[in-house]
C-alpha cells in the first residue's frame, strides 16, 4: 500500500467530514473503563473508522443501549409499612346495618318433588304424548300401561291403573290432567297401608336396630341420619361399625358418632362382626342407651356365604336378647330398579326384614318401584331419601310421593 493510500480518509469520514485518520500502524489508546471496545470492522474489506480522541469520563453513566453492559442497580431500600387501617367505626343506633336475607329453605313437598321430578317427568311426557293423538280405546290404554310399566311401577300396578283410567272413558277423548289424577289416587290407594312410621319402643332399652342391604344402598349415611334424628328427638344412641370389610365404612360411621355425640363400637378392618355386634349390644345396655343402630356389610343378595354370616349376627344378638334385633330395615337404592324386589325377597327370608328405607330417589326416573314393592310385599315403608343432605331423610308419605310421582303441584 502507498503512502498516499494510507492517508486517504475513509468513507464515513469523508462523509461526514472527519479529521484525518491516524495510519493503521498507529496504537489506539485505551477506552475508558466505562466504554466498551468499538465494533469490529465489517468483514467486507471496508477500511476501519479512525479511532477518536480519548473523550472526558462523562459526568453521567452512558445510556444502557449505547454501553451494551449490564451493570446490576443498587438495591432499591425496602417501601415503608403501609400504615395501618384505620379503625372501623361501629354503625350508630340510629343507622343499623341490614340484615342479610335468610337463604329460602326448600319445604320437604318441594324438595320431594324436585327429587321425584325425573320419574315424573318421564310418566308426564308418556301420558302427554299418547292421549292427545286419539281417544281412549284399547291401544291408548295399552301404550299408558307401558309407560307406567317403564317407570318400573310393575305389570301388576300398571295394568291396575291402566284399568282405572279407562273405567267410564272408554271411546272418549281424556285430557293429560285427568290420566294424572286417576294415576295419582291409585298410586295413593296402594302406598298407604305401608306408610308407617318407625316406632321406638322405649320400653325395650337398648331398642336394637338391625341395618341390612347390599353394597352402595346408602346404609351407613341413613344410620348416621337416623342417629341425628333420634338424637334431636332426646334419645341416647349407639352406633355399631358392624360393616368391618370397608374401612371407609367405619371411618364415616365414626365421624357421624362425633356429629351426633353418640357413642360408637368399632374395630380395625376385617374383625369378626357377629362379635361386634355382641359387644356393642353390651356396652349399649351398660350405657344406658336408648337405640342401638348397628351398621352391616354390603351383602350380595347372591352370595349364600355371606348370607350366612348376617344370619350369624341375629343368632349372636338373640344370645343376650331373645327379642332383637326388634327392628331390621331394608335400605333400599331407587336406582337399582327391579332388582330390589329380588334384593327384598332374600334379606326377608335371611334376616327377617321388618321395614324398608327407599334411598336415592332423585337419582333416577324408576321411583315407581316402591310402589311394586308396596303392592308384592306389603312392607312398611319407614323413610325415604332424596338427597345427601341430612334434612333430605324423611318419614314416608303416600299422599306426598303419590302426587309427586304423577307430577301434580
């Protein structure tokens, strides 16, 4: 490269009128700690820019962007305590603060309807459908029956109603109200023998209450609202964690112990619950109480075995009472249809059902089975359920469940 080469100015300086670059030969002097390096040259072949004169330190640090350094800040001091709230003045006499509006409590009619408003609407809709398209003849009354059979009211009870509906209107238009009526009276007709409530002889101390059925019926909840119901009612109660194949069984059975301050036996998982029962039948006559509720494994209907050990439980509790268990109620799940009445059959011959408990009837469109079971067996029908609350156990009532199953206000 020629001298005159070298003291040609670059591009950019030329441009912008720049002074003239020192020869590339020349040592650049230091940048400042605060610079950083300048960029290399672009690898284009372009001559460098010169190096500037060394600049005075500025007064103030170079903007983040121009310096390309991340300096960390100096911790920021901690903010000061908000001060504290200041107190709340309590409203005058003359200014009281509204009281917040009571939650409406559902009336047991409202909440049994509601429960009950899957089968009824089922049956509505059938009754609807078919009596509007013709007048009553033989095929209506045939296809109303099918209907009520569907909602599991049994052959025997639906062709009953059926038979009700067509005396005296035969070859005639009906309306939909008219079928609920003559639904709802005959339904009535056949629960009301059964419905009876359960009496607590309280001559009879402890009064032993034997609670079978299969598994997933809802026994150990209907015992511990059953306890909460004695309880309130002034009785002293115990509880017997008889279901011993489920630990969660006893676990819940103890928490409702807790909720109703009743005394519970109980034993770890797998004890043998004949003997359970027999303690807990002595330490309730110790105790002085008035009810002994003892909880059961979930039988199946079809297993003679175990069948056999529920068997076992009565002969073991005869042993210090001839007269016990004065009580065994079926608990029943809605759900299950017809299979309750083979359910019913087999827990009566074993145990010697003396009454039943209808559990879960907002959980389906079968709820007519009670009544085919009303009309097979002729059992007392003690309670029934149509939720998970506490308050949704309640002591049955033909005329409330006649017409909240036919769907009428």
């Amino acid at each position: 490269m020629t001298e005159s080469e070298k003291q040609k100015p670059g591009f950019f300086s030329r441009l912008f009128g720049r002074g003239t670059p020192t020869p590339e030969t020349e040592t650049r002097p230091e940048p400042a700690a605060e610079q950083a390096a300048p960029a290399p040259a672009e690898e284009s072949g372009a001559a460098a820019e010169p190096a500037q004169a060394p600049l005075a330190a500025p007064t103030e640090p170079l903007p983040l962007a121009a310096a390309e350094l991340i300096v960390p800040s100096e911790p920021e001091p901690p903010a000061p305590p908000p001060p504290p709230p200041e107190p709340t003045l309590a409203p005058r006499a003359s200014e009281p603060l509204p009281a917040p509006a009571p939650a409406e409590k559902k009336s047991w009619w409202r909440r049994l309807r509601d429960g009950l408003s899957r089968s009824s609407s089922a049956i509505s809709r059938g009754i609807t459908d078919i009596v509007l398209k013709r007048k009553l003849d033989a095929t209506t009354l045939e296809e109303l029956e099918d209907v009520l059979i569907q909602a599991d009211l049994g052959v025997d009870v639906s062709t009953r109603i059926a038979a009700a509906i067509g005396k005296g209107r035969f070859d005639r238009q009906i309306s939909p109200e008219e079928v609920h009526q003559v639904l709802a009276s005959e339904v009535e007709a056949i629960l009301t023998p059964v419905a009876k409530p359960l009496e607590i002889d309280r001559s009879r101390k402890p009064f032993v209450l034997l609670m079978v059925g299969v598994n997933g019926s809802g026994k150990t909840t209907t015992i511990g609202k059953l306890a909460a119901k004695f309880s309130a009612d002034g009785l002293k109660v115990t509880l017997a964690a008889g279901d011993t194949f489920r630990a969660a069984a006893i676990e819940q059975l103890k928490v409702w112990a807790e909720r109703t301050h009743s005394p519970i036996v109980a034993r770890e998982q797998g004890a043998d619950s004949a003997g359970l029962a027999f303690d807990a039948l002595k330490t309730a006559q110790e105790n002085g109480s008035d009810v002994l509720l003892i909880d059961t494994a979930g039988r199946l209907q079809n297993k003679a075995q175990l069948m056999d050990e529920l068997a076992k439980v009565v002969r073991v509790i005869r042993k210090i009472d001839e007269s016990a268990p004065h009580a065994v109620l079926l608990v029943l799940d809605a759900t299950v249809g017809q299979n309750a009445i083979s359910q019913t059959e087999i827990f009566g011959k074993t145990a010697g059902v003396t009454g039943l408990v209808m559990t879960k009837l907002d959980g389906t469109a079968r709820g007519g089975i009670l009544v085919a079971l009303a009309a097979k067996f002729g059992l007392p029908v003690h309670y029934i359920g149509v939720g998970e609350g506490i308050d949704d156990l309640e002591p049955f009532s033909a005329r409330d469940f006649s017409r909240a199953i036919a769907g009428m206000e």
